[in-house]
C-alpha cells in the first residue's frame, strides 16, 4: 500500500495517508467488539445479575425474619394474655373455694356444737331424772322410816305408805315450783 | 543579531505541519511503509483494551475489591451513563460495542500525552474514518434489523407531520443527514480534534525548543522556556479533550442507534 499522493494533494490531511489505516481501525475495533461481546459484558452482567439476586434474596431474608420475629412476639403476647387470664381465673376460684370452705367449716362447727349442745342436755336430763327417780326413792324410804319412827308404827300397809309418800312429794314439788 | 517581529520565520526554522503526521516505515527496506508508529500504536491500544478489560472481569466478586472497584467505575460510566441512559432497555445488546468504543477510543486518545507513544494514532484520519464506518453499519444495521429495508429507510427518511409537497426537499437532506454527513462528521470530529490538539502541542513544544537553543538572545530563551512550559499545561487540556471525544464519539453513536430503534420520532 502506497501513501495516496493523489488524494492528499485534494483533501489535505482529510485523506488517509494509508488504506490501511482505515482497514487496522475496523479489523482492531472488530477484535475488541468480540472479545467485549463474548467475554467481558457477560462476566460484568452475570457479577451484577448476582449481586442483585444477593441484594434482593437479603431483603427477602430481613423481611421473613422480621415476620418470624413478629409473629413470635404476637405469639408470647398471646401466651402472655393467656396466662394472665388463667392466673386471675385462678384467683377467682380460690376466693370462691375459701369462702365455700369458710361457709361449710362454719356451718359444721356449728352443727357439731349444736350437737355437742344436744347431747349434754340429754346426757344431763336422762342424770336428772336419774337422780330424781333415785332422790324419789330415797327420799320416799327416809321418809316412810322417819315418819314410822315418829308415829312410832310400821307402816307395814305399803299401798297407804306410798299413796301417802306420794302425796307428800307432789305438795313438795308444787311448793319448789310455786317458790 | 536583529530583533525580528517574526524570529520564527528568518534562519532554519521549520514550523511543525501537516507533514508530522506522515509516517512511514519503522524498518525502512524491511517492512512497507504502512508499518508505521500509527498502526503499531493501534494495535498496542487495542492490546491494551483487550488485556486490562479481561483482566478486570476475571474473578469478578459480589464484594468488589479495589481494582474491580475501579473497573466497575469504569464499567458502569459507559453501560449505565452512556448505554443505558441513550438506549433504555435494548442497551444490553449494544453494549459490548460502546464499552470496546469508548475505551479503545480513550486509550488511544491519551495515548498522544504518554511518554513512549507522544501521539495519538486517531490524528491519523483514516483509522477515524474506520470507526466512523463502522458505528455507521451499527446503526443503520440496527434500523435495517428493526424496521426492515423499507420501513427503516421511510422512517428515516420522511419526518411526521411533514406535508406532502415539501416531500422531495426533506428527503434528500434526510438521507443525507442520516447516512452521509452523521458518519462523516463523527470520523472529523474526532479526527480534527486530535490533529489540532497534537499540532498546538508540537508547535509550542518544538518552536519553544528552538527559541530555547538560540544563543545571544535572552529574549528568545525565556520565551522559548515560557512556550515550552505552555506545552505541557495544553497537553494537560488536550489529556481531557482525548476523554471527551472518546465519550462524544461513544455518545453519538448511542444516540444515531437509539434514534434508528426509536418507536416514534
């Protein structure tokens, strides 16, 4: 390839000075275009297709994290509220069950020293009539020889003795009573 | 020794030109003349690409260290910033060829203001006009793709809403818009951009040199120093001019893409 003497007398420095000026700027642009298209845009492009998926699978984690970490305190709240109304439920049977207690303990130390109460009385009416029939008797007999022994006869005729005894214990009693 | 208004012109000085961008062979006899620092400096560029960018997407993490750090700067500057931004959602398929666009454009742009190379191989116009064809035959083979034969070149062509009988003005400047000045003036652009940045940056260097190395005229020297000092702070801007029209020609290209895949104009 000769310098192209024609073309630089009319263009001046505007025509190449060689051919192969132009054909080396295409054929070097050509291999750098290839080696751009084949093996430098797809390395960059995948890196930043990558990061992007990190970035984004990143946030998809924070979010799902965040979610978890919600639904777990929702959750101990839940708990929480439960456990509250449990423990004043709680409460509110045992100061139901005390007073129940309360109620029936009262009820049966009353019953029992109703009881008690009876069973004294009885005790102490079934002595007393004891006594009284006993006092009756004696009485009777000490009266009965008393009275032999200032009337200075046996009253042997017992029937008359007694309707006597007897007479004489009901005008007692009705005086202790009038008194 | 006369004080001339113009030093410059009298004795053996030969201002830098057009002529300083025609090389010829690295081993004269050997290898033909289109072997030249040029080429070789496009194919060391577009080595260099290759390798860093492998390099850089070898082992790419989730968590990125310091140098994928970078690459990834690097990375998203032309796929979310240019790719992106321009062509919404079918950027995924042009992006292989803006990011080898942008950075095979940069590295040989910069190229002009390193040490070893001092020039930048896009001042050569022909390896502009490479480029140019190509993103040329990116979009209107994107059209073509999209819309068919027919319906690309109507919608290329024929503006809505424009009435019939100004029909055969707006056809021919579409078409000339659209297919020949777009490829044109991206491949002149770039071209004229690094030629001139790359001819300023000679002229102060290489004259500054010279007003430096005359002797007797102090005059001459501290003004050669001061041009020679100037240089440098242009190298400085045309290090931001080369990244600049790296992203401009990548830009363009997205948006004469974007436009040949629009819906609706």
């Amino acid at each position: 390839m000769v310098p192209l003497e024609g073309a630089q007398d009319l263009l001046g420095p505007l025509a190449p000075h060689y051919w192969s000026e132009v054909i080396a700027g295409i054929i070097l642009m050509l291999v750098i275009f290839l080696i751009m298209w084949k093996v430098v845009v797809p390395a960059f492009e995948k890196m930043y297709e990558e990061r992007s998926n990190r970035i984004e699978g990143g946030m998809q984690r924070a979010a799902a994290a965040e979610a978890k970490a919600e639904a777990a305190l929702a959750e101990y709240n839940d708990q929480l509220n439960a456990a509250r109304e449990e423990a004043a439920r709680i409460r509110e049977d045992a100061k139901n069950q005390s007073a129940t207690i309360l109620a029936e303990a009262r009820d049966k130390a009353s019953k029992e020293s109703q009881r008690i109460l009876e069973s004294g009385r009885a005790q102490l009416e079934a002595e007393r009539s004891q006594l009284v029939q006993d006092l009756r008797g004696e009485v009777g007999g000490m009266a009965t020889t008393l009275a032999g022994k200032i009337v200075g006869e046996s009253l042997s005729d017992d029937e008359r003795a007694m309707r006597t005894i007897d007479r004489f214990l009901a005008e007692l009693e009705t005086a202790g009573s009038q008194r | 020794m006369t004080l001339g208004l113009l030093p410059l012109e009298t004795g053996d000085y030969t201002p830098p030109g057009t002529k300083d961008f025609l090389w010829y062979s690295l081993m004269p006899g050997d290898l033909p003349d289109w072997v030249n620092k040029p080429l070789v400096q496009a194919i060391i560029g577009a080595l260099l690409v290759i390798i860093l960018w492998v390099i850089a997407s070898r082992k790419l993490k989730v968590q990125p260290s310091k140098g994928q750090f970078f690459a990834e700067y690097m990375y998203e500057f032309v796929r979310n910033g240019i790719a992106r931004d321009i062509l919404h959602a079918d950027f995924r398929k042009y992006l292989p060829y803006l990011l080898g666009l942008f950075s095979f454009l940069l590295v040989n742009n910069w190229f002009g203001q390193f040490f070893l190379f001092m020039y930048p191989a896009f001042s050569n116009v022909g390896f502009a006009y490479g480029l140019a064809i190509l993103s040329w035959l990116v979009y209107v083979g994107a059209g073509f793709a999209k819309w068919g034969f027919g319906g690309f070149l109507k919608k290329a062509l024929i503006p809505d809403g424009v009435p019939a009988y100004l029909l055969p003005l707006v056809i021919p400047l579409e078409f000339l818009a659209t297919f020949i000045t777009r490829p044109i003036t991206l491949a002149l652009r770039l071209f004229a951009n690094l030629f001139a940045g790359h001819l300023v940056v000679m002229v102060f260097a290489i004259g500054g040199g010279w007003l430096l190395s005359q002797q007797d005229n102090l005059f001459y020297n501290i003004s050669g120093g001061v041009s020679i000092l100037f240089s440098i702070i242009i190298m400085l801007l045309e290090l931001f001019i080369g990244a600049l029209q790296a992203y401009i020609f990548t830009v363009l290209t997205a948006q004469y893409v974007s436009t040949s895949i629009a819906e609706a104009h």
